[in-house]
C-alpha cells in the first residue's frame, strides 16, 4: 500500500503521529484490509460514513425521527443471522480473514487454527479495531473452542515480536509505516510474555504466521469455502447470534443495528 494513501485513509501525517503503537498498527491493517476489498469485492459497510443526516439544528421542532430499527441503507439481516451472513452484509474487510484462512489451509493447520485465522480480525471487520484481538476473542468466546478465542486475543501482542525458530518475522509493513523505533505500549510485552509461556502459544503464533500481511489482489476467496470448517467448529446459536442471550449477544446486535439511536 502506497505510505500517501495510508497516510491520507487516516487523516495525515499528524493523526498517525497522534495515535499509539496498536492504534497505528491496527490502522495499517484496516487501510490494507479495505483497499483489498476495493479490488476484489464491493466494500461493505457497518457505519454509514459519509452518507450521514444533516446536522441537527437546536432549539427547533424536529420533523424526523432519530434511527432506531433496520437501517434501509444497509443489507437487512434474517431473523436469525449467521455467522455467514455477517462476512456477507456486515464486515468490511473481509478478503484479509478470508486469505490469511485459505493460507492456514494450504499449510495443512488443524481445522480449529483455520478457524481462528478466519475469525483474527473480526473486530476489525464489524466492530472496533483498536484492541481487536481482545474485542474478536470475547465476540466469538461462546461459540468457539476456548483455544480458539484465547489464540485471537493473544496474536495481537504477539504479532510485533518475531519469533525465527518457528518462522515469523517482524513485519516490513511495521518498520515502513512506523519506523524503526516503533514500541508497543507496555501492556503489550506483557501480554505478549505471557503468551509466550502459555501451552497455546503457538496457536496464536500461528494466526501472525499466517497473517497476510502483503495482500495477493490475484486471489479472490469466498466465506463459502469455509462453510464446512464453520459448520463443525462455530457452535451457532438456534436464536441467531445476537438473541440467543449469550454473553456477547450486545455485540452481534451492535452491529446488526450500527446506526440506532439508542
């Protein structure tokens, strides 16, 4: 990605000097991630960014209700959604999880891990994207393996230390975007540490070792590919994800309904 056009997708030089270790790291992989999409699918959409009301004017009578319910300018959702359903009509950028799990497959990676690197950056794709990894793993915690959720949360910390003896390099992109002096914040390193020593360590080792990180726009995956890999692994709920009263249901709702009012 051209460093003027990531410099410009965040507001300029200043806004990125302005932001934190993770929060800039994050917004390189969204900016990737987007531009991705613009190549091989049509972008989708969970906020209405530049297609917002006027502004409210004070002190007079409204003659329009505030949003509250379906948004028309967004793809309706079923009554019970599915996982599926969310790559279709809520994430945006979707060919970086999709690639990055094709990857994982090919290098023959149990299905679970496949499935962590499908589901890494989830948060990014529909909800938040600073902090994603800890976002992304309560957002799956309750229909997924509980190594699975761990492993998202901690690719996050573990993706800027390299780890040669089982083949991840610290990220080019990272050095030529924030430079060589670039540290994280310190709650990273630790729990990168603690990562580190843990017995699914190299779970979560895995989802950085199959992050693609230089994105192939030869490459077009679908989430069909993976309906199999879903089906045996994500436990989805009867209600659908966002009724079914778990513990981030408030989460798949957020994003069912980005624009409500309250």
């Amino acid at each position: 990605m051209d460093r003027r056009k990531f410099l410009a997708s965040i507001g300029g030089a200043s806004a990125l000097a302005a932001m934190s270790a993770s929060e800039k790291a994050d917004a390189l992989e969204q900016a990737m991630g987007q531009e991705l999409d613009t190549i091989i699918v049509k972008s989708k959409v969970c906020t209405t960014y530049g297609v917002e009301s006027k502004p409210i004017v004070r002190g007079i009578k409204r003659d329009k209700l505030f949003m509250m319910g379906h948004d028309p300018r967004l793809a309706r959702m079923s009554d019970k959604p599915t996982l599926i359903e969310f790559y279709k009509k809520r994430f945006g950028s979707v060919q970086h999880m999709l690639q990055s799990a094709r990857l994982a497959k090919l290098n023959g990676l149990p299905e679970k891990i496949v499935l962590a690197c499908l589901l890494h950056d989830i948060s990014v794709g529909g909800l938040i994207r600073m902090d994603h990894g800890y976002w992304g793993s309560q957002l799956v915690a309750p229909y997924v393996d509980e190594e699975v959720s761990w492993a998202i949360k901690y690719h996050q910390s573990l993706r800027f230390y390299a780890d040669e003896d089982v083949g991840y390099s610290y990220p080019k992109a990272y050095i030529r975007y924030f430079g060589e002096d670039f540290k994280p914040e310190p709650y990273v390193a630790k729990d990168a540490e603690y990562a580190r020593n843990h017995k699914w360590y190299m779970s979560a080792r895995q989802i950085t070792i199959n992050d693609v990180y230089s994105f192939d726009p030869n490459v077009s995956v679908e989430i069909e590919d993976f309906e199999d890999i879903i089906g045996r692994h994500f436990k989805q709920p009867k209600e659908g994800l966002g009724y079914d009263d778990s513990p981030s249901a408030h989460m798949w709702r957020t994003m069912i309904f980005p624009n409500n009012f309250l």
